[in-house]
C-alpha cells in the first residue's frame, strides 16, 4: 500500500469510529432519560445491573444498529473534506484513476465488513438474549413467566392451523384453544376446547368442554361432550418455538432451529429466515454504501459539505426505509425471504454502480 492508501484508510477508519461514537451516546442518553423512572421504581435493581446486564448490551446492539449509518456519514463526511481541500484533483492529477482511488476505501468497507458479520452472527445475538431478559425482568409492564406461552398460533401445514390463547409449559395445561381445517380458503372443520392437557405419558390431549363444527355443503355437523382423549401432530415443545426470539439465538442455533422446525411441520419460518439472511445482507451493504457515498461526495460542491451530507442522509433513510419494507414482505408466509432481504441491496448496488461509472467519466 502507498502513502495515499494509508492516509484514506486512516481517515475512512477513524471518521467511522468518531461517528458511531456521537450516535451511541446520543441512544443511551434518550435511553436512559425514558427509563429513568422505571430503574428507580424496581427496589432490588442494582447500578451494576443496570450498566453490566443491560447497556453494556444496549450499546453493543446499537453500535451494530449504527454501522451502515456511521459508515455512511463518515465517507461523505472525510471525502467531501478531501474534495474542498482539492486533494482529490490533485490525486486526479498525478494520473491516480478513480478506480485506483477507491482501493484503500474498499480495504476499509472489508475492515468493516468483517467485524458486522462477526457482531451480527454470533455477537450481538448473545447480548441481544441478556439484554432482553433484563426488559422483560423490570422494564415490561407485564411480568411473563418464562414457561407460559400466550396468544400462540402455528400452522402446521397448508391447511391446518392452531390457535391457544394461554398455555403452562410447566402443568402441561392450557385454555382457549383451537384448530382450524381449511381447504383452500374455506373453512371445513373446527375443532375447539375450553381446556386443554398434555398427557406426557401416552403422549395424547385431554380437551375439555370440546366442540367440533364440520362444514358441508347442505349443512353443518356439530359434535360436542365434556372431555376427549386425542392425539394431534404437534407437542408443547411446538408451543415453546414461538418463544424463542430469532434475535437472540446465534447463527448456528437459528439454522438448526429452522431445521428441527421445518421437521416438526412448521410452514412459516419466513421471520426466522429474514433474521438469519439480513445478518449477512446489512454488512455486505457496507461496500455498497461506501461506493455511493464516494459517488457523492468526490466532487467539490459550491454548497460544501452540508450539500454532501444532506443528500447522503436523504439517501440513507430511503435505503433505512426500503430496508424495514423488504423485512416486514419478507416474513410474511409464501414470500422469497432471501430475495425479500437483498432487493434493498440489489438496487442499491445498481445505483452504486451508475455512480461509479460516472465518477469515471
């Protein structure tokens, strides 16, 4: 690497670092000025506790959070700087092309790159599970227990569909529950129960004051009695699956998890998937992001920096908003989840790239 290299990779490097550390203060302080309240209400809440269980998490999640946006902002920020020192006519000048140029940022962008997919995979979901255990302990109005699962629905395959309302992983006993047959978008049988138990021995339900509704075209049968003895293609453990947040399980649980689902019958694991693809689609924007940001900054502007920055950032919220879009279609069942998490990327990448050869021009 020349001197040149050095010196962008220096700034590209620190500028990125000086950023994400005005953006995480900037959180905690909103953070803590919401919450305040709530950590002097809770007696045996300890300072320690606060700052080991739950910010020292809550930054490591928000430093992640921030990176394509401190990334974003320091390139614009040190490239416009460059341009309105005429550094980069005179790098121009000494016959440097623009392709040659952008070598030390990209060295930067796989610097950062590295460091987010190690955070995403295995890092912040970690932090993520102690942080959020320390929410629901004092910051939820409502305590949940940990062996209770509420509003619960699965569909367990194109057709049938659960529903239970309240269900005690610990007495194996839940109420309001129900399954729906369908055969296509009609309605064909259901099955409700006020109760409902799991008898772990003979591995069958108990349902209490059940009643079942068979629909036909001439008329509806409808069966009922106050207890029946029946087996279903789904266990508690199935209960407990919605439980376990996508978030706070690292990359190699979240795979076998959506593996062991997928074997239990379980048709709509789009939110997981989402989660594992976009841990790996948000640190690869980091060269996309970088070479946009180039694009726009690397000419002098009359109006300075500020022009630069106000453009970047308006850019940055459309790709912030396609982003969450593509998140929210991704999850939702019978989508592309893994094309649903690129697109932001893809169409990034194609003005990235409209950018890049007319900076050559």
């Amino acid at each position: 690497m020349k001197i040149l290299d050095w010196y962008i990779l220096k700034r590209y490097l620190t500028t990125f670092l000086f950023t994400l550390l005005i953006l995480i203060p900037i959180a905690v302080a909103i953070d803590i000025a919401e919450k305040v309240d709530k950590f002097l209400r809770e007696e045996n809440l300890t300072l320690f506790e606060i700052v080991n269980d739950y910010y020292k998490n809550f930054i490591i999640y928000y430093a992640n959070t921030f990176m394509p946006l401190a990334l974003f902002i320091a390139v614009i920020l040190f490239t416009s700087k460059l341009a309105s020192n005429t550094e980069i006519v005179a790098i121009n000048s000494s016959q440097v092309s623009f392709t040659r140029f952008l070598y030390p940022y990209f060295i930067g962008a796989t610097i950062v790159c590295a460091v987010a997919l190690s955070m995403n995979h295995f890092f912040v979901p970690s932090s993520s599970k102690t942080r959020k255990a320390f929410e629901k302990k004092y910051l939820k109005k409502k305590k949940y227990s940990d062996t209770t699962i509420r509003e619960f629905s699965l569909q367990l395959n194109d057709s049938t569909y659960v529903y239970i309302q309240n269900f005690d992983l610990k007495r194996n006993s839940g109420y309001n529950f129900s399954i729906d047959l369908y055969d296509g978008i009609k309605l064909k049988r259901k099955l409700t129960a006020d109760n409902i138990n799991w008898k772990e021995k003979d591995s069958t339900f108990k349902l209490y004051n059940w009643k079942e509704r068979k629909i036909f075209k001439e008329r509806d049968s409808i069966f009922s009695g106050r207890s029946l003895d029946t087996t279903f293609t789904f266990t508690p453990e199935d209960f407990n699956y919605k439980n376990i947040m996508a978030q706070e399980m690292n990359s190699p649980e979240l795979v076998k998890f959506i593996e062991v689902s997928r074997k239990r019958g379980i048709k709509n694991l789009n939110a997981y998937l989402v989660e594992l693809y976009k841990r790996t689609s948000l640190p690869i924007a980091s060269y996309i992001l970088t070479l946009i940001a180039v694009g726009l900054a690397h000419r002098k502007s009359r109006g300075g920096i500020g022009v630069n920055l106000a453009i970047g950032i308006s850019v940055m919220f459309i790709y912030v908003f396609f982003l969450k879009v593509a998140e929210v279609l991704g999850a939702v069942a019978g989508a592309n989840a893994l094309l649903n998490v690129w697109i932001p990327n893809i169409v990034f990448g194609l003005y990235a790239i409209y950018l890049y050869f007319n900076a050559r021009r």
